[in-house]
C-alpha cells in the first residue's frame, strides 16, 4: 500500500510542477474530468490524438514555410489550427508560442516564422515528453 502512495505523490508533485511551469494550464484539468469508469483511457487517447495531429501540423507548416512564394495565409491557417489543438489539451506554452507565431504570419516575416516554427516545435516536444511521462505515473495505472 505504500508503494501506492508514493505513486500517488510523485504523480501530484510532477503534475504540480507541469502547472507551475506553464506546460499545461487548466483545459487539461477540464480534460481529466470528462475521463471516468466508462472510459479511463479519455486523456490519454485525446492526447495521443493532439500529438499525432501536431507531428503533421509541424512538417505542413516547415513545408510551406520552404516553398518559394510562401503563402503565409496558408501558413497562419496551419498554426492557427496547432494553437487550437494545443489550447484543447492545455498544451498552455505551445498555445502561447502559436499565438506570437501568428504574428509573424500576419506581418510576412519568414525569419520570424522560421524562429518560431523551431520556439513551437521545441515546446511541443517537450510538453510531449512531458505528457508521456504523466501517463506512465499515472493514477490510472494502479
């Protein structure tokens, strides 16, 4: 039984931390809630869904941001839609990262774009690694 508690502890102080440090924010709160008896894997497979989704995100909008004529229209739509998903996990320091990388799409600013893709795509691997180690500490798994 007290190995239990230590789990339950580690996962309360690491989820602590994610909050304080700003990788998530309270949407991932909301996210828990809806998960229950019925379903116990909700997070995770809404989760693995967002990361599957922004790998593909990610490599449209480094393709875009490579051609030519960049349409940054198209670009802005792209992060647009990666700061929503982010937003629906609250993936809170990718969310914020989208929202300046928006910026840069509406002002045409390819280094600013190119900076930022790399800022976006830093925070979601690290808020990936971050999640996949949440769920292996998870209260689920006891």
């Amino acid at each position: 039984m007290e190995i239990v508690g230590q789990l339950q502890k580690q996962y309360v102080d690491f989820t602590t931390c994610l909050f304080r440090e700003g990788y998530l924010d309270d949407q991932y709160v909301q996210l828990q809630k809806l998960q229950d008896e019925s379903n116990p894997e909700f997070v995770v497979e809404v989760v693995s869904i967002f990361f599957e989704d922004s790998e593909k995100l990610l490599n449209d909008m480094a393709c875009s941001l490579q051609q030519q004529v960049v349409d940054f229209k198209k670009v802005d739509g792209y992060v647009h839609q990666f700061k929503g998903s982010s937003s629906s996990v609250g993936a809170q320091r990718v969310k914020n990262a989208c929202a300046a990388f928006r910026n840069f799409c509406e002002d045409k600013n390819l280094d600013g774009c190119l900076r930022y893709l790399n800022l976006v795509k830093q925070e979601f691997y690290l808020v990936k690694n971050k999640l996949e180690t949440l769920s292996r500490v998870s209260i689920t798994s006891w």
